[in-house]
C-alpha cells in the first residue's frame, strides 16, 4: 500500500518534467485538472459548460479572457492561470476533437 503510494508519486513527478516533446501524453494530464467540473474529456453533466467539440479559437480566446479578467468567472480565472500558450493550444486541440 505505502509501496504503491510512493512508487506513484516518483511516477507523477517524472510526468511533470518530461518536456515538449511528450507534449501529447501530457495534454491527459493537463486536461485531467478541468474534469472535475468540465466532466471527463469536456462531456460535462450539470451547469459547467461543455468543453467537448469546442472550437479551439473559441477555447484559446476564452483562456485568454479568464487569464486578463476581460470575462468575468466565478472560478475560470484561477483555472486559466498558469498555463503556458502551448499547453492551452494543446487543450484547445485536445478539446475541439471530443
Ligand atoms: C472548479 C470548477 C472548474 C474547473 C476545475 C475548471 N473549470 Fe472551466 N469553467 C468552470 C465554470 C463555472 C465556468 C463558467 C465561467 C465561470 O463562472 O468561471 C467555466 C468555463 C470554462 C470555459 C468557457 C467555455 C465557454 O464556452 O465559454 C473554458 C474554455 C474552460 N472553462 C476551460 C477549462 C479548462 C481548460 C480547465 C482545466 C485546466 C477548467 N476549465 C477547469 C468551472 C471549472
């Protein structure tokens, strides 16, 4: 049990410090972060809005809206920051194929 706890954090924290390169595998765990309201891959149940078939113009334009507080959130702000242009492009992308 503690095994398994230790040997997934070494295996999370070697995820964060693979680069570019391994971009794709890791837009499913940048993504992972938004499922807890958006729904698993964008397909959100109740109020949030649906992240699934977004346009990725729309999509990157609405980051950008949260980062700058151009749109008001409740929560997006906070969400939208931290990400760099390249990880949103590759949500954006990710999202737009659901
Ligand atoms: C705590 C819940 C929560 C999390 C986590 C979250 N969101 Fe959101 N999201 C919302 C809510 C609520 C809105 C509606 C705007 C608002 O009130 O902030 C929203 C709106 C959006 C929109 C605008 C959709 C549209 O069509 O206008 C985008 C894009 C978005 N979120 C992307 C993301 C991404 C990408 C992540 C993960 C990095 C994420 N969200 C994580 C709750 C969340």
């Amino acid at each position: 049990m503690r095994w398994s706890k230790i040997l997934l954090s070494i295996a999370c924290s070697f995820t964060m410090t693979i680069s570019v390169a391994d971009a794709h595998r890791n837009v499913e765990l940048l993504v992972s972060s938004c499922a807890a309201c958006h729904g698993t891959q964008g397909h959100s149940v109740g109020g949030t809005p649906r992240l699934a078939g977004l346009d990725s113009l729309h999509f990157i334009e609405q980051m950008r809206q949260f980062t700058s507080e151009e749109r008001p959130s409740t929560v997006m702000h906070h969400h939208a920051t931290g990400y760099t242009e390249e990880e949103i492009k590759l949500m954006a992308e990710f999202f737009s194929k659901q």
